[in-house]
C-alpha cells in the first residue's frame, strides 16, 4: 500500500512538473514577443520591429496556439483527464503539421524583405538556416513523440524537446538589455530553459531518459553545427536559391 502511494505520488510530481514547463514556455512566448504582438498597443514606439506582413498575425496566432495546447494537454494528464487528453491530441497532430508549413513560410517570406529578418544583423541567407533548422527538428520531434504516444514518458519529453525548438525567436526577443545580441545569447537562453528536465532526469531515474537524450543532444548539437554551415558556400548558395 506504501510503495502504491508512494508510486502515485511519484506520478503526480512528474505531471505537475511537465505542466510547470509547458507554462514556462509559453510564459517566455510572451515576455519575448510582449513588446510586438502580444501587448504591441502599449508599446508604439517599436513599430518598426513588428512585421508588415498579416501573414504574420496569423503566423504569431498558430504558434501561440501551439503552446497554449501544451499546457492544456500537461494540464489534462495532471488532472487524470487522460482520456479527453487522447481525443485533444489529434488536434495537436493537425496543429504540429499546420506549424511547419507556416513556420517555413514565414520564415521564407521574412528573409526575402530587402532588409531581411528584422532586428537581425546578419544577410537573410545567413541567418535563415536558424528559423529552418528549428523547424526541422520541431517536425523530428513532434513526429517523434505522436509516434510514441503509447509511451507517456518518451511522449511528454519528445513534445516538450519539440516545443523548445520553436522558442529562439522568443528568446532572441526577451528584454534583457544587459545580454549582447546574437545567436549565442538566445541559443544559450533556450539552453537554460531545457536544463531542468536534464537534472530532473538525472535526479529521479540516475540516468537520462533516451527521449530526454536525443531531443536535448539534437538541439545542443544543432546550435554550433548551423551556425558553421551557415557561412558555407554550399549553405549560402542553397539559400539564395530558396529566397529566390
């Protein structure tokens, strides 16, 4: 009887801790892209750093939709709704996929503004292996945890992992004066953010999970592997041609 108490207390610290994460992500959505979309009234001094296109309303809705998902889904597994959880899922599926379509989209149609990405001091064909390659692992991810949705703890990791991936352009937004732009800054702020499951991993099972393994290496990896290939030649001329 204490060992199941015990079991179930276990359970519910790890729901409860995936639902402080998924409203951490989507608290940092906020705070970055506060100033621009979320609270852009209140602050119409910084026009020029919102997109002229509507693409983009649309583009900040489904994405925030996204998040808003991913805490209602850890919200429902917290409260043992896991059956309403199930049927909520595939709309989950249907939004990941609407994501990676609109998310290279927009990130195609930032890139071909005659002053690029904006806020962002590097040529568009540089910097546009960023927002592709985040939403390459996304799809990766996301693919990953709906296959193993039959598994709750690959599932939550591979999603949370997923989600981070759509988090850089957040972190490069939040207002932290005191941090220098720049690719290190906002990759080394979504690294912080994914430590926890790190140690959490660590501190309840002495060891990572393998979803935990792969979606934490894949991301970390990424980071100084795209900002090499950015600089290539090959990359350089492959983005010129998606621009077009």
């Amino acid at each position: 009887m204490a060992t199941a108490r015990m079991a179930a207390g276990d359970r519910s610290a790890e729901h409860r801790f995936h639902l402080w994460m998924s409203l951490l992500f989507l608290g940092v959505v906020v705070a970055g892209f506060g100033r621009t979309f979320f609270f852009r009234a209140w602050f119409p001094e910084l026009v020029a750093l919102r997109p002229p296109e509507p693409f983009f309303t649309f583009h900040g809705a489904l994405f925030t939709a996204w998040f808003v998902l991913l805490v209602l889904q850890a919200a429902l597994v917290s409260t043992r709704r896991v059956d309403l959880h199930r049927k909520v899922g595939w709309v989950g599926g249907a939004l990941a996929v609407a994501l990676v379509v609109v998310g290279v989209e927009g990130a195609l149609l930032a890139a071909r503004r005659p002053g690029g990405f904006m806020g962002v001091p590097f040529p568009a064909a540089q910097f546009l292996i960023v927002p592709l390659a985040d939403m390459l692992l996304f799809a990766l991810l996301a693919a990953l945890g709906i296959l193993y949705r039959r598994d709750p703890q690959a599932h939550k990791r591979y999603l949370l992992f997923a989600s981070a991936n759509l988090l850089p352009a957040a972190t490069a937004r939040l207002p932290l004066p005191f941090l220098p732009p720049g690719p290190p800054t906002f990759f080394g702020l979504l690294d912080l953010l994914l430590l926890p499951i790190v140690l959490r991993d660590l501190w309840t099972r002495r060891r990572l999970h393998p979803a935990t393994a792969i979606g934490f290496g894949l991301t970390v990896a990424s980071q100084p592997l795209r900002l090499w290939l950015s600089g290539t030649d090959l990359w350089l001329r492959l983005a010129d041609h998606l621009i077009g």
